[in-house]
C-alpha cells in the first residue's frame, strides 16, 4: 500500500469514528431530553391513598347478549385499603331491557363503591329521558327539538346491580310542554320509570296555547298547575300516576281526586285521564264561566283528548252527580254514568248522555218553581258554537220511558175562604219517550211525547187529575214551566168519581182547565155528557160543552128531575154546568126526555141542591095523565076508562113561555101564554100549575106508561 493511500484510510476511519461517536452522543443527549419532557408531563406523584390514577372509566351491564346501561367517567382513582373509586364527568346511559329508550344521568363527579354496588353524586345530577329513536331522530337532525324529560337534583345514589337511581333533594322538571318540582326522586332503569316521592307541582302548557278571548272572557288551552302528594311516570308504557290528593286547576276550571292517570302518545301530548276515588276523595270537576258555573262529581272520571290538546270526550261512572248555574236558573242531575263528547277544537259539549237512575232537576229564575225528569237514559244535543259563543242546548230525548215533573209556586190564597186551595201545584208527563227541543236562547220551549203517555195534575185542596194517550206535546215558558199541553189519540181522563175519554185534550195551566175535544164523553156516579167539545175549569168546578150536547141523568135519587123511573135525558146546542153547586144550563135547541114526559125549550135549567128544573123560550112539553080518582080536579082534565082492567094512556101537550118544575113538590108552573091540550080537550091561561103524582104499580099505570111514572093528577089555573 502506497503511503498516500494509507493516509487517506487513516482520515476516514477518523472521520467514521468521529461521527459515531456523535451519533452517540446526539442519542443519549435525545434520551435524557425525552426523558426531561416526560417527567415535566408526567402527574404529581399519587397520594399515599391512592393506588392507581386512570384517565377514563367505562363499564356496563349486559343481559344476554344485550347492554341494559353503561357507566363512562373521563376519569376515575382508586384508593388504597378502600373498595371505592372516584370518577369524574360521570355519563350512565341506560338503554333498557329492550333496547328501546335512551336515558341518560349526567354529573361532574360521582364516588363508585364496589362493595355496595353504588354510585353516589353528592352534586348536580342530570336525568334525561329519552327513547332510542327520538335519539336517533335528534342525531340526524340537530335542529328538531327532541323529546326529553329533563330531571335536576342533588345527592343521587345509583345501585348498577338494581339499576335504580334514588335522591331525597328537591327536583326540577322540564318536559315538553311542561315543567314542575317536586321533593326526592326515585328511577328505575329497568322499567325505566321516575317517581316523584312527595310535594308534586307540575305546570303544564298544551301545544298551539291561545290567550283569553276578550270578547267572550273564555281561555282556550289553558296552562294547567297540577299538585299530587306523589307522582310516578312509566317511561315505556308513557303513563303518568299522580297519588294522593290530587288537584289540576287553569284559570276557569279545577279537578279533583283522590288519584289521576295519565297516559301520553309518543310526543308526550296528553291522549288519556283517568281520575279515582282515593283516600275519601272522590273526582270533581268545576268550571266557571262569566256568568255560570257547573261541576260533575263520580267514582271515576275519564277524558280523551287529541295530540293538538282538545278534549274529545269526557266519561264519568259511579254515582255521577252535575250541576250548573246559569244566572238565576239552576240544573242538577245525577245518574250511575255519564258520558260528554265534545265539539272538535272548541272543548264545547256536542252530546251528553246519561245512564241509569237518570235525574234531570231544573229550579228556575222565578222563585219556587221547578222541573224534574227521571228516566233511565237521556240524551242530550248542543248547538255548534259560533263566533266564541258558549254551546247551548239543541234537543233532549229520553231513550228509555221518562217523566217529567214541574213544580209551581205556592201562591197565597186571595181571601179567606181561598186559604184551603193555596199551596204549589204540579202537572206530571209520563211516556215511553220524551223529547225536549230548546229554541236559539238555550232554554226548552216544547215538549213531545209518545206512547203510552199518562199525565197528572194537582191543584191545592182538589182531587188529581189524570190523562192517557198515545202522544201528547206541550208548549213551555222561558221560565221552565208549560203553558199549554195537548194529549192525542184514546184520551182517558179521570178526576176524583169523574171520568171522560175524547181524541183530543188540550189543558191550559193559567187558566186550569181541560178541554176534550172529538167524541168527547163526560161520566161521573151517576151522568154521562156527549158533545164535540167538553172544558172543565178544575179550580172553580166550571163545565162548558158544544156542539151536539147530550146528557143522561142515571141516578134515582139526588137528581134535580124525576119525572120517570127511567133515566133522564137531556140534549143541546152547548152546556154550562158547575160540578160545586150543581148547576146545570143546557142551551140551544134544548130536549128532555124520561120516560112518557117530554119537554123542549131554548134554555133548560137544572139545579141539583134545590132539585128544580127551569126551562124558557118556547117552552113545549109532553107529560102523561095520571088515571087515578083523584086525577081530574079541574074539569078539563079527565080520563076515559074504556074498561075496568084496561087503562089507555092520556099525553097533555103543553107549550108556555117558561116553565119551572120542583121535584120536592112534584109542581111545575107554567107561565106566558100557556096552552094545554089532550086528544079531545085544550086549556088556555096565563099561568097554570100542574101536580104529579107517581104510579106505584105496573097494573095502575096507563097502558104503555111505566111504573114509578110522574103522571099529572090535577091542574091549578089561578086566572085567566
């Protein structure tokens, strides 16, 4: 090797040996500047207590195959000689049994107790509720408001191995379309259901709320202040429990009960309430209006309502009572059931009705009258409401036989003697239906009835009367009574020994009387009265009758006419009577009739107490002579015996311009121009008397006359 090769070896192993020993040197130095920097970041050295430092934490519960919740700590010590762990930015996400909800309990530091299973927050504590796809929902679209229960307290212990979450602090509440507090908290993961323990306050504002109307003074969707003692909410089932006494109240109305259940759709609007008896409170409803109030009590209550917030229907059952107040007027009713649908988006009642042991009672603004209606289901309509107007009622029908009762006041008498007919009355309709209408002012203004319709009416100091038909109707005053009512077809009417039947009965309660109408017949113990129209005035005993009047006097005794042993006939144009003092005037082509003694006359009068009969204008009559010896006083009358076994009857025609007859002196006197004739003899006078006298036996009486017959025995002329 030449020199100067060897030299030049030399220089570059030198040069390697320098540059590895740099390269050395540079790795250590690297090493120790590695070294320095990871102490500089490294964490102050544990406490003597502590055994491992962790910068996250995470375990979960898994059943089967599936995760029922997970615990996340973004970081967490352990401590030495202590089965417990602290864990900070704590996360527990449950997602269930079924892997349908997404719950989430939030805090900044929690202490982890393995022996007891427990995580303890002693701080701020997060509870949001949440179902898995509302969460999915919500990841996808981060603009949609989702839908959460979110929970606020303090001092929240969770047990992993039970899955339940407990706090006794005061709670905060925020859901949609609503928020409320209460005191100590209990949550379920498993079932996934929250209970509030004690002092439950919601306040709850439904969707698309509206302000008070100024012009009617009505709220639509009111916010509603709810209290219970406690509350529990089924997070999957979505079923609000609120226990103890329970009041929800807005601004117009107010419930309570003794226990509410709730039950929400999946954007937690309210779809269902049921309202309990509990604790010896039964569920009540008020409600205040302007001028008006109502309030319905039972063992349970029910309301439907749709996602916007309105209430559909409300259901009542259980010794259901209502009332309402409306100005002066005032209504009660109570039935087992009741069931109220609504009018759509304007919670105004659309249809009621009522179930079993139905009563319907009405006290109106005029003192002390009355209306009552008992059946065992009734229907009852509402007008649509217009332009902010409250519904009224349109029409009411019972579907089951009913009655209906109205009560007047008790008038005072206006004299003394009036006192034993002062006091209320009442009218009673009964029929197998009946149908209210009510005009545009909500108040019943006609009533119809049919089958198998029975009426009663009792006045003070008098007998009820009462009516049958097949259908009837009656027209009503604003203040709830009727005025007028008329029964058709087979009308039956009795009052106390008096009876009548007619197509047609009309009754007029100011004025108290009845008119039959249409073959109208009148009995009692001992008549009978036909004519087209009959009207009885119940209170003064007053009788009208038109039209082909005819009457029959059945009695043998007490009549005010005995002029045979036969009944007496009496016919007409028309008929005043009065049934008190037993007076009775026929009018109008008037004819008597009994036996062989015949009368006619414009006006025939009979008087029951003095039994007198008076007949004028164009007096004509027929009586038979009697044959007796002692018959022909007056020579003008006298009898042709033809045989001594055989008597032949004599008839005496007698025309006058009045005649009155007294039964008690068997007399009638005749007056102006009175004419008198037989077969053979006429008698001319100014006046005349003529006396009766009774054939006793059928042998003595003239041939063709009855026995017991008032025959004429003698006549008295005073003059003329």
């Amino acid at each position: 090797m030449k020199r100067s090769e060897a030299a030049r070896y030399a220089r570059w192993s030198a040069a390697t040996a320098c540059l590895l020993a740099l390269l050395t040197v540079g790795v250590y130095l690297e090493r120790k500047w590695v070294a320095h920097q990871e102490r500089e970041k490294a964490p102050p050295p544990a406490p003597q207590d502590v055994t491992r430092l962790s910068s996250g934490l995470t375990f979960s519960k898994v059943v089967g195959n599936r995760k029922v919740f997970t615990v996340e700590a973004l970081k967490a010590t352990d401590f030495k000689d202590k089965p417990a762990s602290l864990m900070e930015d704590v996360t527990i996400t449950i997602f269930g049994n079924t892997g349908a909800r997404h719950d989430t309990i939030h805090t900044k530091s929690c202490q982890y107790e393995r022996d007891a299973w427990s995580i303890v927050c002693s701080g701020k504590v997060e509870l949001n509720l949440q179902s898995a796809e509302d969460a999915a929902r919500a990841e996808q679209d981060k603009g949609k408001t989702a839908q959460i229960v979110h929970v606020e307290t303090h001092g929240v212990t969770f047990n992993h191995a039970t899955g339940i979450a407990q706090s006794d602090q005061p709670v905060n509440l925020v859901f949609p379309h609503g928020q409320g507090q209460a005191v100590g908290v209990e949550y379920k993961s498993q079932e996934g259901a929250v209970q509030l323990l004690r002092d439950v306050n919601f306040l709850l504002t439904p969707a698309n709320a509206v302000p008070t109307d100024k012009h009617t003074g009505a709220a639509v969707h009111e916010p509603v202040r709810v209290t219970a003692k406690s509350a529990d909410f089924q997070r999957d089932s979505r079923v609000v429990h609120l226990r103890g006494l329970v009041e929800a109240q807005t601004a117009s109305a107010r419930l309570k009960a003794g226990e509410i259940t709730l039950a929400l759709d999946k954007a937690f609007h309210a779809e269902k309430l049921l309202a309990t008896a509990a604790e010896g409170q039964k569920p009540e409803m008020e409600s205040r209006g302007k001028d008006s109030a109502t309030h319905l009590s039972g063992e349970t209550v029910t309301a439907n309502f749709t996602t916007e917030g309105w209430l559909t229907k409300i259901e009542a059952a259980g010794g259901v009572k209502g009332s309402e107040q409306s100005g002066k007027d005032a209504d009660e009713f109570s039935a087992d059931n009741a069931s109220l649908e609504l009018w759509p988006k304007a919670n105004q009642p659309k249809d009621l009705i009522l179930r079993g042991n139905v009563l319907l009672a009405s006290k109106m603004e005029k003192p002390g009258e009355s209306r009552t209606l008992q059946t065992s289901a009734l229907l009852v309509e509402f007008a649509e409401h217009r332009n902010g107007e409250r519904s009224a009622p349109e029409r009411a029908e019972t579907l089951a036989r009913g009655t209906l009762k109205w009560s007047d006041p008790a008038l005072p008498p206006a004299t003394s003697s009036a006192a034993a007919e002062a006091g209320p009355s009442q009218t009673k309709l009964t029929a197998d239906k009946l149908e209210l209408k009510f005009g545009s002012d909500g108040k019943a203004d006609q009533l119809l009835a049919s089958g198998n319709v029975v009426t009663e009416r009792t006045l003070p100091g008098k007998p009820v009367q009462t009516a049958t038909a097949k259908k009837g109707s009656a027209q009503l005053l604003e203040t709830g009574g009727w005025a007028q009512m008329e029964l058709q077809g087979d009308v039956k009417l009795k009052e106390d020994d008096r009876s009548g039947q007619a197509d047609r009965a009309v009754f007029v309660r100011s004025a108290r009387t009845a008119t039959l109408a249409g073959n109208a017949v009148v009995r009692d113990a001992t008549t009978e009265t036909r004519a087209r129209r009959i009207t009885f005035a119940q209170s003064s005993g007053d009788i009208r009758a038109e039209g082909g009047v005819r009457s029959t006097d059945f009695s043998s005794k007490g009549s005010a006419l005995h002029l045979a042993a036969v009944p007496a006939n009496i016919a007409a144009d028309s008929l005043r009577a009065n049934s008190k003092t037993g007076r009775a005037v026929y009018m109008g082509h008037g004819r008597l009739w009994q036996g062989d003694s015949v009368m006619e006359a414009d006006s025939i009068e009979l008087l029951r107490e003095t039994k007198t009969l008076n007949a004028s204008g164009n007096v004509r009559a027929v009586f038979p002579q009697s044959p007796g010896p002692g018959a022909t006083p007056a020579r003008a009358l006298s009898v042709q015996q033809p045989t001594p076994n055989k008597v032949k009857l004599w008839l005496w025609h007698i025309t006058a311009g009045t005649l009155t007859y007294d039964e008690l002196q068997n007399r009638a006197h005749l007056e102006k121009n009175v004419v008198a004739q037989s077969a053979e003899q006429e008698i001319r006078a100014p006046q005349m008397d003529l006396y009766f006298t009774r054939s006793e036996k059928a042998n003595t009486a003239p041939q063709g006359a009855a026995a017991g017959a008032e025959q004429i025995s003698r006549a008295s002329l005073p003059g003329g």
